[in-house]
C-alpha cells in the first residue's frame, strides 16, 4: 500500500502518542518515512504557492498603460542623470568663476597697492621739485613756469610756499598767470562742488 509523506508522518505520530506502535510495527513506520524523498513537502507547498499566487493576466489596455509607465520611467531616470550632470557641471564651473574671481580681486589689490605706491613716490618726488623751484630765485622760477605744461605749473605754484609763489607769479607773463589762476579758481570749485 503507498501512503503520500505527510500523511505517514502523521500515521507514525499518531501511533507513536496513541502508544500502538504495533499496529503497523515500528520498522513498517520507519520503512515508510525513509521512503519519503527530500523536497517532497516543499514540491507540495509551492505547488500551492504558485497556484494561490498565479500571475494575473492583464488585457491589452493594461499592458499599454504599463508599457508607457515603464517607458516614462526610463525617461525620466534619463532626465534625472542629465540633470545630475548639468548639475555638476555648473558646480564645476562656479568653482572656476570663484577662482577667476579669487585671481582677480587678488590682482585689484596688487595694482592698488602699485597705485598708492606709485602716488606716493609721485607726492615724494613732486614735494622735491616744489622744494627746488622754491629755493631759486623767483625771475628763475618765472622762466621755466612760462615755458612748462600749465597743469604742472599749477600744481607746483599750489604746492609752494605762498610768499614765494606769489613773487613768481608777479614774474609770470600775463597770459600764463591768467590761466594759472583760471586753472586753481576751478579746482577750487571743483573741489568745493564735490565736498557738497
């Protein structure tokens, strides 16, 4: 007689608590559970997995939708990995621009540090030339006032001692004295203007 595996485990166990163990004889019951093939209970249940959980059908409008989602799926993880990629690129180029902008303003501070040395050197060697045409004659001084740039003049008159620009202005032709004093009425102007 062939009884199926499950159902002679629980003949033995049932003979085996009922205490008849010889009904059947212990070595009929051990016979019959080394026959029982490995698997033989798994075969079964998944056998009633599959059955419980078949796979739907699903109808051709269904499959359509699905197929578009899956198609907008993939098109959207495109999308996504190129804005990733845009988005490291415009890191990456930000990164460079803050270094242009690093090298730039690190070049502005060198040059207006160059500038404030160079007006300062200016100042130096200006205040110098102020102090020699102070220290020559004023008929001296007038001679070369009226040949110089009547920028120059007017600056060099600004800067000297008053007494002394004064006897060289007296000195000066009348036309460059006029324009001299024209030049230092604006600047004064100008000057007065923006303090306002």
């Amino acid at each position: 007689m062939q009884i199926p595996g499950r159902k002679i485990i629980l003949l033995c166990l049932l003979c085996l608590t009922l205490g008849q163990a010889n009904v059947y004889g212990m070595a009929k019951a051990k016979e019959w559970v080394n026959k029982i093939k490995p698997g033989t209970f798994e075969e079964e249940s998944s056998a009633q997995v599959t059955e419980e959980n078949r796979p739907r059908s699903f109808s051709e409008s269904e499959l359509k939708i699905l197929i578009a989602l899956k198609k907008r799926e993939e098109e959207l993880k495109k999308r996504e990995a190129l804005h990733q990629k845009k988005a490291n690129e415009l890191k990456n180029l930000s990164q460079q621009i803050e270094q242009k902008l690093d090298q730039m303003r690190g070049l502005a501070a060198r040059v207006e540090t160059e500038r404030k040395t160079r007006k300062e050197m200016d100042e130096r060697d200006i205040s110098k030339m102020v102090r020699y045409y102070e220290t020559m004659a004023p008929e001296n001084t007038a001679v070369f006032f009226n040949r110089m740039d009547r920028q120059t003049a007017t600056h060099l008159l600004l800067r000297m001692n008053p007494r002394k620009a004064s006897a060289v202005m007296q000195l000066l032709n009348p036309e460059v004295a006029v324009e001299i004093t024209e030049r230092v009425t604006r600047f004064k102007s100008n000057r007065d203007e923006t303090k306002e």
